[in-house]
C-alpha cells in the first residue's frame, strides 16, 4: 500500500455528485452530540482576557496534561498533546523509524490504511501479518513476523475497520515482542471508549519503555474538528518528540485544549456509556437487516464499522460506485484497507439514518 490520496475522498466525491439522496457511511465523523460541558467550556473561553488568545505550551496545556497524566497513571512529562490521533501516530512512527536501528513496521492486514501510507512517506518498509476472520489478532503471528529489523508495531484496539478488541494476554505478548526485537510497540486506542466486549487492555498497563500508546478525543466526544489528541512516550525518546512537534505544527489550538479539558473534567461515565448504548441499537439494526439480506458480515467487538460481503458486489472502487448507484448508500471498498478483506465493504455507523440504509440494502439485496 503506497502513499496516496485516501480512498474515501473519492467515494465523498462520487456520492456528492449523483443526482440521488445518498446516505454516508464513510467516515468516522460522529453525528452525537458532545458533552455538554465543552458547548460550556467554549463560551468560557470566549470570554477569556486577551493573553489566553496567544500561544500555549507546545507539548500542550499544563492543565489538560495533568488530567491525562493523572488519569492515565503515567507522569505528565511523558504527555504531547497532539493534533487529534494522526499526529500522534505520525510523530511516534517517525520517533520509532529515526532511532536508526531498523525501517520496517509490523501492522495487520486489513489495516486502517493511513498507517502504511505514513510509514512510506516516512521512508519505512511495510510488513503486513493477517488476523481472524472476525478481526482477532493472534500474536504469534506477530513474534513470526518482527525481527531484528523492525522498527515498530503499529495496532489499533479496538480495531478500525475489523471492530476486534485485543485483551490483555495480547497485548501483553505484543509488548515482549518488541522489547524483544528493541523495537516499540505503538498502540492506538482511539476507540477505547467503544468496547462492547468488556476485554479492551491498554498497553498502558504494561510497564515498558518499549510501548508508545496514541490516543484522541474526536471519538469518544464526538468532535473530530477540534483536532485534540495526544501520545504517551517513552522518557527516553519524549524530548526528540516534542521537538519534532514543536518543528511541526508550534503547537496545537489553545481554545480547543481548554475546551476538552473543561469536558474531560466534568464529563462521568454515562456520557460514554449512553454512546455505547446507542451504537448498540445501531449495530443490531444494520447486521439484522444483513441477516434478512442473506449478507455475510462482522459483528464489532469495538468501534462503530460494520464490514460486510454483500451478494453482487466486491470490495472494489467500482463495487462501491455502483452500490451508491443502486441504493443511495456509500461505504468503502474493502481493498482500501489491504488485500486480506478485499472482497468486503466496510461501513460508519455513525449516521442516525442506520435503519434506512440498512432498509434500502435490504430491498436492493
């Protein structure tokens, strides 16, 4: 998988130009509301005096670092606020790559394909190793795979798009194989507020300097254009990381940071809990109407993707295309994501019209 545009801004392009209502299930932009407390931590911030206008700290709010910190048992310095999750993933595979030791990165097949398409662009070498059908990684496969040349795993749990939560015994395994092979583990839990399995462990648990783990808040609050996420690093690799972001962006936006801290403190867990619940009902709407179409699909452990092999249609470009055509609903091609689920398509239920899509599929199939 090459450095190129991302597919799916091809599939917005096509459905915004057919002469049909087309229903998106793309991207991953939450249509929930977010916490209350950020609308209100915003009209705080308005009204703030002028020098809360200007720069904050490069490595982020001391305050918003001190809450991730604490909440995540780890100390503050090791803390970047970051530009949502992609920043922090960029700035963890290129920390991971410039150590000089090695240039390739593990990742799964099928694999969100912003990953392999940063380690490219990073001058990296891709090494893909297949999962489950349902998405479970076996980390074996994993300790096959990763040698004296790898630089980094790379893996999101819960998983995007296959919906897998890996448990503890994973995790921990994937942790003992780069250690073994000094590398580091990076671990994406974008999603880790939307396990349904009750198994989600982060490698944070794990007590090692050889695990990176990223993380945002565009997810689990519903705000994909604040940009505010952050990365926990290593001691000994967390000052090449915040030079490197302060050389990239300066620093990230203060209104945003001050407005997700405000959310962060004040926001209990039924905010979360009431999401999951939702996406529940969306999930069992959408895989009965794949039932009732006689389709083959996954049902996620974690996340908000349904992946699906619909009768007549591929995991193609064109398979999507013609899907929009005949059903007014876009999702995205399965070979996206890598050869290992190229014949399925993966869709975002993150739409509050899940039943009438998955009633216009059900008719068309």
């Amino acid at each position: 998988m090459e450095y190129e545009e991302p597919a799916f801004f091809e599939v917005l392009r096509y459905a915004a130009g057919v002469d049909r209502d087309t229903i998106d299930m793309v991207s991953g932009n939450p249509d929930w509301e977010p916490p209350p407390a950020l609308r209100e931590g915003l009209h705080t911030y308005a009204d703030a005096d002028p020098d809360e206008f200007q720069y904050p700290a490069s490595a982020g709010l001391p305050g918003l670092r001190s809450t991730i910190a604490e909440r995540r048992n780890v100390d503050r310095d090791a803390v970047v606020v970051t530009n949502g999750a992609g920043e922090a993933n960029h700035l963890a595979t290129a920390r991971a790559l410039e150590r000089g030791r090695s240039t390739e990165v593990v990742m799964t097949d099928p694999v969100y394909p912003y990953y392999p398409g940063r380690v490219s662009m990073l001058g990296g070498d891709q090494v893909f190793v297949p999962v489950a059908d349902d998405g479970r990684l076996d980390p074996a496969t994993v300790a096959d795979a990763a040698s004296a040349e790898t630089a980094a795993i790379l893996v999101t749990t819960p998983n995007n798009p296959t919906g897998a939560v890996y448990d503890a015994s994973t995790m921990e395994a994937l942790v003992e194989t780069a250690a073994a092979n000094d590398a580091v583990l990076i671990s994406d839990e974008t999603y880790d507020h939307f396990d349904y399995s009750g198994r989600f462990s982060s490698a944070l648990e794990i007590d090692s300097t050889h695990r990176i783990v990223t993380t945002s808040f565009s997810k689990s609050m519903g705000i994909t254009g604040f940009r505010v996420g952050y990365g926990i690093f290593p001691y000994a690799d967390v000052a090449a990381v915040k030079t490197r972001h302060m050389l990239t962006n300066v620093t990230g936006s203060r209104p945003a940071q001050a407005a997700v801290h405000a959310a962060l403190t004040a926001t209990g867990p039924e905010y979360y809990a009431d999401t999951r619940a939702m996406l529940r009902d969306r999930i069992d709407a959408f895989t009965g109407a794949l039932d009732a179409a006689g389709a083959e699909y996954t049902r996620p452990d974690g996340a908000f993707y349904v992946r699906a092999r619909l009768p007549g249609f591929d995991g193609t470009m064109a398979a999507v295309k013609r899907l929009i055509d005949e059903t007014g609903v876009a999702g995205m091609p399965g070979d996206a994501f890598g050869p290992g689920r190229a014949d399925w398509l993966r869709f975002a239920l993150v739409t509050p019209r899940v039943t009438e899509a998955a009633d216009r599929l059900t008719t068309a199939l």
